[in-house]
C-alpha cells in the first residue's frame, strides 16, 4: 500500500491558491475530490485544458473547496547514456 501525500486544510473556493498547480477539489462538502489545475486565475481541468465549472461561478464558490498537495520533491539522478550519441 502507498502513502498518500500530505494535503492542507480545506480552503472555500472564494479564495484563490498562492500557486499554479494541481489541487484537490469538492464541488460541495462531502463530495469526493478531484484533482484540478489552477492556471493562477481560473480552475481547469488539466493544465491549458478546458475550464471547469470549480471556483469559476461566485454564486457557488461559497459551497466548493479546494486543499493543496504537498507532493515530496523528486531526486533528478544522472545516470550515463547507453549509447552515444551520432
């Protein structure tokens, strides 16, 4: 079995993240998340995909929530080309 990542609170989708990136999503309180893309000023369903309906309307904003993953680093490592290049 995997770990899940860490996440933070739940925040009302009347504010915005900080930063451009995926987060988990909850129309409504109890729905099960999904995971969205903040483009740093709309909600979309994949990064320069199609917008989401998420965040985007102010009449529902109040009911949805978003909270942000906080995804461990990757360790880039080198390794040696198998064969040269021509």
């Amino acid at each position: 079995m995997t770990d899940l990542p860490p996440v933070t609170d739940w925040f009302p989708a009347i504010i915005d993240p900080a930063y451009v990136g995926w987060y988990e999503c909850r129309y409504f309180d109890g729905d099960l998340p999904q995971r969205l893309w903040f483009d740093g000023e709309l909600w979309r369903r994949a990064p320069g995909g199609e917008v989401a309906y998420f965040g985007n309307d102010p009449d529902e904003a109040e009911q949805e929530s978003w909270r942000g993953l906080s995804l461990p680093a990757v360790a880039l490592v080198r390794q040696p080309r198998r064969f040269a290049l021509s």
